[in-house]
C-alpha cells in the first residue's frame, strides 16, 4: 500500500541527494490544492517520504494523485526511436538545468548557476515589483532577483532561459531596472531540465531537448480554486530532426485509497479521469475520502490528444500490460499499444478484443450508463474490479526540428459535488468550463520575451504615441496587414481587442481605467511594448 498521509507543508523546500545530483521539491499551495513539484520531472510525489503528493483539498490528509511524469519521444532522421521519461523512483532520464551545447554540465559555475532548477513566485510579488522596484530602498526579492530569465552562452547555454518581461528591451533580464518574471496564474512554480546525459529511467536514446515546466494555481471562489495548470514547453537544442514528436502524461491517480480505483476517457473533451470504483473510500489505517469520494480528470488545453490509455494491469493476467521497462514498452504506450506491439482493442478490458482497435479506453460514461467504462465493460453491466490505476494521454504528434519549440497544457481538475459517478459527469462540465478559461485568459508566456520599440520592422511603418501615456494612445501603420489590435497585460490577459481590416491606418484607443505598468500591443505580425502611467 501507497504511504498517503502526513502532515501540510507549505510552500517548503526539500532538499536531498541522489545518485546523479541534488533535488528539491516545492509544494504550491496556493488555492485549496497542495501540490508537490518535483524537479527532474516527478511531479506530484513526496520524494523523501515516497508518498503521495497531490493533496485536495489540502489539509484534508487525502491525496488524489501518487506521482506524475512527462514522456517525449519520436523517430529521427535515420530511423530511430529517441525518447525519455520518467516513470518512479530515483532513476532519472532528467536532469537539473538547461541544455548545453558544449557538454558543460560537471563545470562548476554550470552547478552553480542550476543547482536546485525550481523557482516559486507569486503574481502579487511582481505587482510590487512593477510599482516600486525605482523607489528609494526597495530590494528586489530573491525570488525575482534569481528568476532564470538569462542563460550563460559561455556554457553552451541558451542565452535566453525562463520568459520574462524586458522593460528596457536590452536582451537581457535586469530585475534592478524593472524587468520581471513572466508567470501564469496568481503562483507559480517554473524548473528547466535536459535529457542529455544516461537515461537510467528508460534506457532510451537521447533525444536533444531541454524542458520548461510551469505549474501554477489561481486562488478563486469557483473551480478554479481546486485546479491545477502545468505549461510543459520542450525545446529542441540538439541536431536530431522528429516527423512523429510525441509527448506523453503520465499519472498515477490515487482516490484517497489506492486500490480501489477505476479510469475512463472523454476524447471529446481532450480528458482522462479517475473515479472511485465504489462510493466509500476508506482504506487501511483509516485513509481515504469516505462516503462520495471525488473524481480528478487530466484536461489536454492546446492539443487534441490521440491516445487515452493505462498500463500496470495484473488483473488482466499477463505481462504485456505491467509498467514499461524498455525504451520499446514506453514507445508502445505512447502510440496506444500494450508491450507486445498489439492495439488497444474496445470493449472488455482493452487488450486482445475482437471488436476492433481503439485510440481511447473506457470512452464511456459511467454515471449515465452509456458507452464502454469499467462499470459496464460489456453492455450487459459487466464491471472490473476496482484497484490501483494509471493514466496515460498521449497528445497528437507534430514535426520537431533543430531549433523549434513545442508547449504543451494542461489542466488538472477535481469535483466532489455528488457521489463516485455523478461527480464524473461534473468533471465533463468543468472540463469546459477550464478549457473556455484557458482560450479566454492565457496565452503563449514565451511570447513576452525581448520585445519592444528596438525591433527593426523589415518593410512600413508602424508608430505607437505617446509611450508612456495614461488616457490615450494612437497607433498609425502604413504597408502592414492589421486585420485585429490587441493589447494584454504582463500576464497574457487580454484587456483591450479592436477589429481593424486594413493596410494603412490610424486608431486612437482609450486606455483610461488600465493600472499602470507594462503592456503589450499586438499589431498584426508585430508586438510593442506600452508602458501605463
């Protein structure tokens, strides 16, 4: 049986040695979700206790999820299968900091610079920061002040890390003279690895990637309050060129109780969930949920996902469907099949059926008895029994060449407003509603990097006056496309949108009632920094 309880932590770090570095832990804790981030790609998982770490609602002492990790992987240029993961334990194929070119990673201004690789920082930091980082003794916080924005090209690094804000639009991140952290959410919790040493976790190949993680929580009175975001951005550094790309995240979702678990799929709502197998969760020493435990379900944001499936399966009496091993068993995964290379097949339990291959397992709904899930894996009210489950969304693959980059969201969601299977009828709403959220609020953090008024447009003109300004500005072009403007604020919320289909052109915009600080004015291809006063 999984350890699960222990006592809140609050945003406090851990630290402990492994076998191939240092690593922390961070628990964001922001809104009514207590959850452990990990760096080297463990998410979710209390790593010195090996316990759960994803504890909802927090304090509570019952945890929803065990553990959590990213699989990437693909087939390169010459053929071959390249892909790292992590899965449990201390064998990693991650590692502490970002890529470097030059194989830097023992150099100790390296270590030095990316020892713990996780930075926590809430959004109310970076208002303060805004209003008064040129006042007369302000200090910078240290969590700003250490923000990973810049990266060290004398160690084969990207000279541009973690996404921030440039003030001065110089290229470089200055906190002093205003530049800040460019965060999601109201707290966040950002980490960089790479993969470009031993996979001791899969044994795959390397694949050349360096991987951005935000996870970050908003504090709000719906179910916002009981959601965590995660943004995985992977960026390809090495030489190696993928037509196939795939990214895959792993859960190991506990219901208080572990071994009385079911999963489902909702393909149409980019989700996989988990739900009780009962409606009492009460397990050994107590722990559990008890009468109307909740579902948790993994809602993919930006992409369509193209495999919804578990593994880990003894109950289904072969091998074929245990935990991966082998670069080729976590390669089978990702594309839908159990370890012997086989489809998942539709209808009873997913392996060896005769009713055809599937992309999704259990893409039913249980609460309203319709379609396949494990209440009624047979359409006569066949069931399995409920244990201990993993879930696995694989979204659809994408070319990934030397240079680009690939981001990847996603929104982990709970409900506990009725019991065990009307609450995965809820998570379909919220499914919803956190999907128009994310469309209506977020957008590509990345995107605020090291722009301002120093880029040079290659042809037209483009002018925004005043800058600063506290009423009013006008905006002229002449020879560019603008078919929308749009001004968002520092955090990718949209403040101001005008429709606007023309070459030439001048619009005056009232901006009476925008706090001060910076914005960003989205003109056609092209992005200018406006500062509010």
């Amino acid at each position: 049986m999984k350890l699960l309880k222990l006592s809140l932590f609050s945003i406090t770090l851990f630290f402990f040695q492994d076998t191939y570095g240092q690593g922390s832990t961070i628990n964001l804790d922001y809104n009514n979700v207590n959850a452990a981030v990990n760096n080297r790609g463990s998410l979710f998982n209390r790593a010195l206790l090996g316990a759960a770490g994803y504890e909802a609602p927090k304090g509570g002492g019952n945890h929803l999820i065990y553990q959590g990790g990213f699989w990437f992987g693909g087939t390169d240029q010459s053929g071959v299968v390249k892909l790292a993961a992590h899965l449990y334990g201390n064998d990693y194929d991650y590692y502490v900091g970002p890529y470097s070119t030059s194989g830097d990673y023992t150099n100790a201004a390296y270590q030095f610079k990316y020892a713990s690789s996780l930075w926590y920082v809430e959004k109310a930091t970076i208002d303060n920061h805004i209003n008064n980082y040129n006042q007369a003794g302000y200090v910078v916080p240290a969590n700003i002040l250490n923000w990973p924005g810049n990266g060290d090209p004398a160690l084969g690094v990207a000279n541009q890390l973690a996404p921030y804000v440039d003030v001065d639009s110089n290229g470089v991140y200055e906190p002093h003279l205003g530049d800040y952290p460019c965060i999601k959410g109201d707290a966040a919790v950002y980490q960089i690895m790479h993969e470009d040493l031993a996979h001791a976790q899969s044994g795959g190949e390397k694949i050349g990637a360096e991987i951005h993680i935000m996870v970050y929580q908003y504090l709000s009175s719906n179910f916002l309050n009981s959601t965590t975001f995660i943004e995985t951005t992977v960026y390809n550094r090495g030489q190696n060129s993928f037509t196939d790309f795939k990214a895959s995240f792993f859960l190991d979702t506990d219901i208080g109780f572990s071994e009385d678990d079911y999963i489902g799929s909702a393909p149409a709502k980019n989700m996989m969930f988990s739900y009780n197998g009962t409606n009492s969760d009460v397990g050994q020493s107590g722990v559990g949920y008890g009468t109307n435990p909740p579902a948790v379900g993994l809602v993919s944001l930006n992409k369509n996902v193209a495999y919804s499936g578990t593994f880990n399966r003894p109950d289904l009496g072969t091998p074929m469907t245990s935990d991966p091993s082998a670069p080729a068993d976590y390669w089978f995964y990702m594309n839908g099949q159990w370890k012997d290379g086989t489809d998942w097949t539709s209808v009873g339990d997913g392996y060896g059926g005769t009713n055809g291959s599937t992309q999704h397992l259990y893409d039913g709904n249980p609460n309203q008895g319709t379609g396949w899930s494990e209440v009624n894996t047979d359409g006569n009210g066949a069931a399995n029994a409920p244990s201990d489950r993993r879930i696995l969304m694989t979204v659809e693959e994408e070319i990934f060449q030397p240079g680009d980059q690939l981001v990847y969201n996603y929104a982990i969601i709970t409900s506990r407003t009725g019991n065990n299977l009307e609450n995965v009828d809820d998570l379909l709403i919220y499914a919803d509603s956190v999907q128009e959220f994310f469309d209506s609020t977020n957008t590509n953090c990345a995107a605020n990097i090291i722009l301002g008024l120093s880029e040079e447009l290659q042809k037209g003109k483009l002018e925004i006056y005043p800058n600063p300004a506290s009423n009013q500005i006008n905006i002229v072009w002449e020879d560019l496309r603008v078919n929308q403007i749009n001004i968002t604020s520092y955090d990718g919320s949209l403040v101001r949108s005008i429709s606007i289909n023309s070459v030439n052109g001048e619009k005056t915009i009232d901006i009476n009632g925008l706090s001060s600080g910076v914005y960003f004015v989205n003109i056609g291809n092209y992005t200018r920094k406006l500062i509010v006063k």
